[in-house]
C-alpha cells in the first residue's frame, strides 16, 4: 500500500470545496432534502482509515429513509435541531448530541427547525447494505404513539 | 454478543453530561490544557462499534502531546481555532475543517484562539500505542522552520 499524506480538509461553513457531493440514495426509496458528503476515507490516500466520516445534511421539514441495517452508527449532530426515531422510541436532536443507532434499529432522522439538520455518521469501510422495513415492520412501528405522528414512508 | 440499544447521548454545549471526563495521558508526556472525553464506542452497549468517537479539548495557548503511530486519525473541528503540526507542515485549523492524520505522521494540535479547541477524533477500537519522538525526531521536524516555531516538547 502507498505511503499516505496527512492533509486539512477545510471549510467553508457546513461546505468543503474539496468535497464532492455524492447522491444521497440511487434508488428509489422514501426521504426528502438530504444531501451525502464523505468527508473522509473513500479517498485514494485515505485507505488506512476502517471507518468512513460522512456529512448528512437534511433540509427543514425533511428526512432520511427508514432502514436498518447490522453495521452500528455512530452520529454526533453539528447544526440545526431534529428528531430521529430509534426504533419504538423518538428522540430530539440538537448540537452536539450523538447518537448510537445499534444494529438493527429501524431509524429515521428529521429536520425539524428552521435551518438545516447537519450531522456527521462514521460507519465502518466494510458494512452490509441497508434494509427496508416490509409493511409488517411499518406497521409494528406504528404502535408507539411517538413513531406514528412522526414516521415518514 | 448482548442486543444494543440504541441512544443519544445529551449535549450541553461542549459538554456531555453522561460522558465522564478522562485523563488525557496517564504518563508523563509534553502536554497542556488538553482533556478528552469518549463520545461513543467504549461503553459495555456499545460493543459493535469497531471504531471509537472522542472528543478533546485544548484550552487557549495549550497544545496536545507530538507523537505518532501505525492508526491513522480522523479528525474534525466543531470548536475554536488552532494550528496542526503535519510532520514537515504547520496547518490552520477552523470549525468544520477535517484532519487525516495518515499513518506515522508526527502531529501536534495547538489551540491558538481564544476560546478553546475542541475536536473530534476517530480512532480504531483496536490499535497500536502513540510513540514518542526522539531527539533525532525532534531535530528532523525543526529543519521546518513553520515547525520549529510553534512545535512544544
């Protein structure tokens, strides 16, 4: 393997001009206003990194797909404020505040204020696809309270 | 394995009251004003995350430990203002800026704003320790006369 070159990645607010804007999904599943960047590790020079260091960000009154999937997440929100289902449970989300989505957790992020919803989710390079819930797990979903006033599909 | 739980961990400011402060270094290296906390990834429930989330934080004027190892960094900047030694290279450092900090790369972070740097830094669950410059080290990175200025041993 190549030797790697440390390097900055800068900033220009919540944009970094090195960075591509990759397609959020590319097939057809359920969100609405949701923008994907890889911040880092998908790079060429960046192959020694396991983990990838993505950017979400979600416009006001959007949300990403429902799924679930067996590799874990770990999020920590850097703008605006949301909610985000955790399986039978709904959660606010405001600076700072991470999330652990376990494997397995049907989740669902919101942007519910008036700016953007921005957060970082570094996952492992190695993981399986995402799942879709069947009309059984929609349903199941729905019996908390929470889940239902909130959940998009 | 037990099944995780999903969760979010509550911010306030800079600060997570569930998270426990820990001891940035518990041997005698050249550091100041450095404390770091761990976000997401060592908790009992957190087991499935083979990478780790922590958060430091470096007072004005303070600066973290120069050392170097086999794992590389991911690194981004939610707070404050501050420079990075890249081993022959000095960078500046802004809110939202990333760092890859690639394998054996000599770094030091330096918080050089007026309030405090704070950052946030990936690292494999499983990886080698830091290691310490020699004198031979320390003389090779001063040949940089941007190192030698702002480089703390």
């Amino acid at each position: 393997m190549a030797e790697e070159r440390s390097k900055v990645v800068k900033a220009e607010g919540f944009r970094w001009p090195a960075v591509d804007l990759r397609e959020y999904k590319t097939e057809g599943t359920h969100f609405r206003g949701i923008t994907r960047r890889t911040l880092l590790g998908e790079g060429a020079d960046e192959q020694r990194l396991n983990f990838i260091t993505r950017y979400f960000e979600i416009q006001p009154g959007g949300y990403s797909t429902l799924e679930r999937h067996e590799h874990p997440h770990s999020v920590v929100i850097i703008r605006g404020e949301g909610e985000v289902i955790l399986g039978d449970r709904v959660e606010s989300l405001a600076a700072n505040d991470c999330v652990y989505v376990a494997p397995m957790t049907f989740h669902q992020f919101h942007a519910t204020g008036d700016e953007p919803l921005g957060f970082l989710c570094i996952v492992d390079r190695e993981r399986d696809r995402p799942q879709l819930p069947t009309d059984e797990d929609v349903a199941a979903l729905r019996r908390s309270e929470d889940v239902a006033r909130r959940l998009k599909t």
